[in-house]
C-alpha cells in the first residue's frame, strides 16, 4: 500500500492503486466508488470501501488477483522512474504487507519471519517487477498504460468504462 504512486484512469485522478482496486470491487455503485477514489490514503479507500464489501460484483472472488496485478502494473507503468526505483530498491527482500488481519493478502510476523497468505504483495508484484530494465512502451505515461503487458482485465475494464465514477 504504498501512497505517492497517482494513477489516471478513464480521465480520473486516483490517488491510490488500492483506490483503484476498490473502486473495480464495485463498478455497479459510482457513488461508493467516488468516496473510494477520493481518498489520498490507500488504507483509508480500503476502509471506506469495507462496509460496502456484501455488495461486491459477484465473481469478485474469482477476478481479485487478477485485478490486483493489473492495478499494480498500471501504477507502475503511470509512475515507472520512482516506484521502478523503489522496487529496485528492494533487492532481494520480499515486499509484504504488515497486516495481524488481512491473511489473504497480508503477512503475519511467525517465529522471527513473515508468513504471507496466498496472494502477498510481493508475489503479486512479481510478474509486475520482471524486466524492470526495459520500459515497456515509448512514452511516459499513454503508451506503457495501453502496453498488452498493462491490459486490464477485461471485465474490470468494461465495468471502468460503463460504470466509472460519475460527476468527474
């Protein structure tokens, strides 16, 4: 959940990819999803988006992975020198989510090492981080977001361009 990375989708600032995320939890309610989007913390769009969350589009379950990489690879296409940089950074160490409640995508402190659940940052982030050296695209921020590595999902994305936030 790392703040600083703004996307533009659809024409819409959004300050967070876990903004993002939220907001394709629920393409059938723009209402919420301005609320979400509107957040500058990633932690407080996924709390505003929570008790929202028994509305849910019905196959979140099968496409949240999935949307969560293509949230991810859209925040680093749209912020490629710094957040490249600060995954760079990270060398060898895995890149986890401190959460004592969140077990799918967070880790828990375990013996003096973390314990991810299925789906840690870090191995979301995997397919997002290979070839770091190589810039997909030609420009800073159009190209990269329509490279077929970049491509969203193709339910989150009709769902963005038929129920995107409204009054933007």
């Amino acid at each position: 959940m790392a703040p600083g990375f703004p996307i533009t989708m659809l024409g819409q600032l959004i300050r967070t990819s876990e903004a993002l995320y939220q907001a394709c939890r629920l393409p059938h309610r723009p209402d919420i999803q301005r609320i979400v989007i509107d957040e500058t913390s990633p932690m407080t769009a996924k709390m505003k988006s929570k008790p929202y969350r028994k509305d849910s589009r019905p196959d979140w379950e099968d496409i949240r992975v999935q949307v969560m990489r293509w949230c991810l690879r859209v925040k680093l296409a749209q912020n490629w020198e710094t957040f490249s940089a600060l995954l760079l950074a990270t060398g060898d160490r895995p890149i986890v989510e401190d959460s004592r409640k969140d077990v799918y995508w967070g880790a828990k402190a375990a013996e003096r090492r973390s314990s991810c659940g299925p789906e840690c940052p870090g191995q979301t982030f995997d397919g997002a981080t290979r070839g770091l050296g190589q810039r997909p695209g030609s420009d800073r921020r159009g190209a990269t977001a329509r490279h077929p590595a970049f491509r969203a999902p193709r339910s989150a994305n009709s769902d963005l361009k038929a129920h995107g936030p409204q009054g933007a």
